[in-house]
C-alpha cells in the first residue's frame, strides 16, 4: 500500500516538472518571437539615439517626434496617409473579385458533373504548384503591351482576381463544399430553385466560414504584396504603403529610424487589428486548407 | 506484438477518420458556366505567360526591341555565366536551411501545445502574429534594424559579454539572416501540424501506454505516421515558397553584401524586369521552375514510402 502511493507520488511529480518544462519552453520561445515586435512599438517613440542603445522595450525619454516626421512627405506627390489609401483601393477590390470569382469556380467544380471535368480539375490543381516567379517576367511583358502597367485603376493587379486565377483559394473552397451534405442542394431544386439561386440562398451560406477565411487571407496577402506593386506601378502617386515603406527606408536609413519604424508600424495596424479581430477564422481557414487536402 | 497493436490501431483510426459515400452529383453544362471565368483567367494569365516564357526562353527576346535570333543561347548563358550559377548555389543553401529549421520549429512547438496547456489560445497567437505580419514590407524593415551593428540582437549580446559581428555586410552571415526571417514565421506551419496533431485518436496513445511505449516511441511510431500527410503538404508548399524568395533579400540586404544574398528571383527580375532581357530571364525562371518541379514530383514520388494516408479518397479527385 505504501509503496504503491510512493510510485503514484513519483509518477506525479514527473508529471509536474515535464509540464513545467513545457510552459518554460512555450513562454522562453514565444517571448523571443514578440520581443523584436514589442522593440519595435518600443522604439517608435524613443528618440534615434537611445533606440541603438540597448535592449530596452519602455523609452527612457518618450518623443513623438517619429510620429510627426512620419506624417510629413518625403517630398513627392506621395506620403503616408495617400499610400495607404492606395493600397485599399487595390485590396478591397482583390478581396471582393476573389470571393465571387473563386465561389463560383469552386461551385462548378464542386456541384456539377460536366465533360472534361475530371480533365479541368486536374489542370486546376496543377496550378497549385506553377510558381508565380515563372509567370512574373511573361505577364510583365503582356501587362506591358496591354497598356496596363501604371495603369490609375491598378489593373495588373486587380482585375485577374477576377478570374479566379488564386488557386489556393478555389482548391479551399472545393475542400469546404465537399464536406457541405447535398442534401439541401436537393431540396432547393425541389423548391423549384435553379442552380444560381441555389448557389446564393443555399451554398453561401454554408460555405460563409470558409469565404471569410479566404477574405481574410486574401486581405493580409494583398496587404502586403510588395513584388506586384514594384512590377506595375510606376508613379509615385499610386503607390501603395509596401512601396512607400520601402522607400522610406532607403531614404532615412542610418539617421531617421524612429520615423522609419512609425511609418513601418503605422503601416501595418490594419492587418494586426483585422488579425486580432478575426483570429479564428485564421486559424480554421489554414488548417482547412491543408488537412481536408 | 507491440507493432502488431499499433498497426491494428490505425486500422481502427482509419475507419474513425474515414468520410460517408458521397451521393450523386448533378449533371449538364451549366457546370462549366460557373467555371468559365477561370477557364478565361488560367488561358490568359497562367497558360499564356508560361506557354509563351518557354518560347521566349530560346530566344533573344527584348522588351524593346523584339526577336532577332533563335537558339539554346540562353540555356548555356545561365550555366556558364558565373553570376548565376552561384545564385542558383546560393537559393539551394537558402532553401536547405529555411525549410527543415521551419518545418522542426513548427512541429516542436506545435507538439507541446498539443499537450493539455492552459492558455493555448494565447500561446498559438503568440507564434502566429509573425507568419501574418512577416510577410510585409514593415517586418523587413524592422530585421535591418534588429541585425544592425548596433542593433538590438548585438545589444543583447554585448550584454553577455560577446561582440557580435556585423550580420548584414558579413557575406557569411547575410543569408543566415534572411533565413531567420522566414523561420521566425512558423506559425503557419504550425497550426497546420497542430490541427493534424489534435486529428490522432486519443485511443491510440491511452493503447500504446499500457503497452508499455514511452513518449518517444509514441512519438515515432503512432503521432509521426498519422500526421505524414500533414507533414508532406507543409513540406512541398514551403519548399516551394523558399524558392520563390524575394523580399526579404530585395529590401533588406539588396542581394549584398558580396551577392551573397543574391536570390535566383532577383536574378530574373534585374535581367527581366531592369534589363528588359525577357528571353534569358525567361530561361533562368525555366531552369529554376524544371528545378522545383523535380523535387516536387521527387517528394510525391517518396511519399509512397513514408506518407501514410488513411483514406484513398483523400488523395485529391472529386
């Protein structure tokens, strides 16, 4: 008897100390992974002598001058304010062509039986894996002749959405509608509903976490596209914030830092609090993506 | 005997885990109605540009100037000339250590989450705050300046008393960095493994404990085969993100110092995009595109021998 709870006792404390050296881990590598981010607000509001003179997160003499310098102009037709203006003029549009293009294709492909289907779904799915850099110098070249680079309306970037041509997320929507039972499909069309209606009334609504996973995703990535902006955008008055970032970079590196990082993190607040926001989604959106695969 | 349970158990898990049949699906045309937009956007924006990057690829072809001649030119340009040979060198080093580093990170971490932790919310938020946000301009800006001379990670280091080099003009360390950036980014990866983590039957673990496994062998022989799938997928999508690499070594070290942070894809955009020299870089993208498409069809060829996949019909098709 008394050595069976001297097991038991030994046996729960081998359990304590593995958790304990589970949260030690969990809490010494996730604060390495926010302290450069918690540096980085830190540092918006110290002046650019003190943010390269230590590890420190709390500024010893707090400024804004970062934040003041950070709404001026580096001279242009261009600054803070206008460029992240610029770059929703471009996502809300790329997220919106994105959910009702991708819809549909993923409802063709997911509710209906045609010929060549098995043929196109496989040309779909191989476009999973055709890497953008192979594209980028060929589009460049056809955007080109089309007129459409630097184009006021952001065309290059914004209107191929509209084609469904982000397989990622018709290949998540497919993955979704799959698990989707047809039996409401069926009771629509008795109802005396065609597909259309169907599709609006019936496979939307049930598809509705899945569409905003891939809003979400759509809006972060969009956020922060840097290549499709430097390839097609040339005048300084559209360019978007990942531009203008960069740009600021270049022009106060060495001297202005807590400018630069102010504009850096003023830049992206609207990801961080559609993110925080709508973490969840996030979360179910990516695991869906792979797992049902 | 103990291998004979484990196999009897994922038997048992497979028929968990397996999805009821599937009833008919309606027929006709108006399928591909639905589907014509993207049939319109793959021949123009992806059958389009790559048919004609191939073509292109064996020609002289500049944004300008158009065609004057035909040949393999290009192809022996991108293995002769010096440049872009140690580009190539160099994307294989940069994708060698980013991807097994992520992949390790993500599958550690996400393992100790999947333990009863209080607070895991927290924790996988924590983690996944840099995958979001790493991928924008901001983050790079912010790398240049932790990786400073004087920045904060040789601040922390002179605090324990080391002098730490110059990360960013060092060419031994600059690819180091940009490797760093997309490894901080494992959160992704991460929730990815945890979802496939949280997907093994509790059952098997109880089992194989009073078998007598430890938590190793548990590891090995029950959580690493169920969630090969998971680990597959992470593998090729982050393989083939790695090699499309640009920002990171774009903005923050612009290919230096020494171009030893010089990415193929920037390769192809400064002769491409700078030098409008539209075949040959249309050739580099091609070599490294052949490239990634036989280490893709290489990991589906070798997960015949390690991914274990409990369903058929969970191989893809409709």
């Amino acid at each position: 008897m008394a050595e069976l709870t001297a097991t038991r006792r030994r046996i729960f404390t081998r359990q304590r100390v593995s958790s304990l050296i589970r949260y030690a881990i969990l809490i010494i590598v996730g604060f390495i992974m926010i302290y450069p981010l918690l540096w980085m607000v830190g540092s918006t509001f110290k002046n650019n002598n003190e943010i390269f003179s230590g590890m420190h997160i709390i500024p010893r003499n707090p400024t804004l001058s970062g934040y003041e310098n950070a709404m001026k102009s580096y001279g242009g037709d261009i600054d803070l304010w206008k460029s992240m203006v610029n770059t929703y003029k471009i996502v809300i549009p790329k997220v919106l062509f994105t959910l009702f293009s991708a819809t549909l294709t993923a409802y063709g492909f997911g509710r209906f039986e045609f010929k060549g289907k098995k043929f196109l779904f496989a040309v779909l799915m191989s476009t999973l894996f055709l890497p953008q850099v192979v594209l980028n110098v060929p589009q460049f070249l056809m955007y080109t002749r089309l007129g459409w680079v630097d184009s006021p309306l952001y065309l290059p970037l914004i209107l191929t959405t509209l084609f469904a041509t982000e397989t990622y997320f018709v290949f998540l929507l497919i993955q979704f509608l799959r698990s989707i039972p047809r039996d409401l499909d069926e009771a629509a069309k008795i109802d005396g509903c065609n597909t259309f209606q169907t599709l609006i009334k019936v496979i939307v609504p049930m598809l509705m976490p899945a569409l905003v996973s891939v809003g979400l995703f759509q809006f972060m990535w969009s956020n922060n596209d840097f290549m499709g902006p430097l390839l097609y955008i040339n005048t300084p008055a559209r360019y978007p914030a990942t531009i203008y970032v960069k740009l600021s970079m270049d022009a106060d590196t060495g001297f202005e830092w807590n400018r630069v990082l102010a504009v850096s993190l003023i830049s992206i607040i609207p990801s961080l609090v559609v993110f925080f926001l709508a973490q969840k989604s996030f979360v179910d959106g990516i695991s869906a993506g792979s797992l049902k695969g | 005997m103990m291998s004979n349970n484990i196999a009897s158990q994922q038997r048992l898990a497979q028929d968990l885990i397996r999805k009821p049949g599937r009833s008919r699906l309606e027929s006709g045309r108006i399928g591909l109605v639905y589907i014509l937009p993207w049939i319109i956007g793959f021949l123009f924006f992806k059958l389009y540009p790559f048919a004609s990057s191939l073509y292109y690829s064996f020609t002289d072809m500049h944004l300008f100037n158009g065609i004057s001649k035909t040949g393999l030119f290009n192809y022996v340009d991108v293995f002769t000339n010096r440049a872009t040979v140690r580009s190539l060198e160099t994307t294989f080093r940069y994708v060698i250590t980013t991807v097994p580093l992520k992949l390790v990170a993500a599958l550690f971490i996400a393992y100790i989450l999947n333990f009863k932790i209080k607070g895991v919310n927290l924790f996988r938020t924590a983690y996944y705050v840099p995958s979001i946000l790493g991928g924008s301009v901001a983050i790079a800006v912010l790398w240049r300046a932790l990786f400073r001379n004087d920045g904060l990670i040789n601040s922390l280091l002179s605090t324990l008393g080391v002098q730490g080099p110059s990360w960013l003009s060092d060419p031994n360390y600059a690819l180091i960095i940009i490797s760093l950036l997309r490894i901080w980014q494992f959160g992704s990866a991460m929730v990815i493994f945890l979802a496939a983590l949280k997907g093994v039957p509790e059952e098997l673990y109880e089992a194989s404990t009073i078998d007598g496994a430890g938590k190793w062998r548990q590891f090995t022989k029950i959580t690493l085969p169920l969630i090969s799938p998971v680990i597959f997928y992470n593998l090729v999508t982050q393989t083939v993100q790695a090699f499309q690499e640009f920002n990171g070594p774009f903005i923050i070290t612009k290919g230096g110092p020494l171009n030893s942070t010089r990415l193929i894809t920037m390769i192809i955009y400064d002769q491409g995009i700078k030098n409008y020299k539209i075949g040959l870089s249309s050739a580099i993208a091609w070599v490294m595109f052949v490239i990634m498409m036989l280490l893709t069809l290489l990991a589906f060829w070798s997960q015949k021998r390690w991914v274990y996949y409990s369903d058929e019909t969970q191989r893809g098709g409709l």
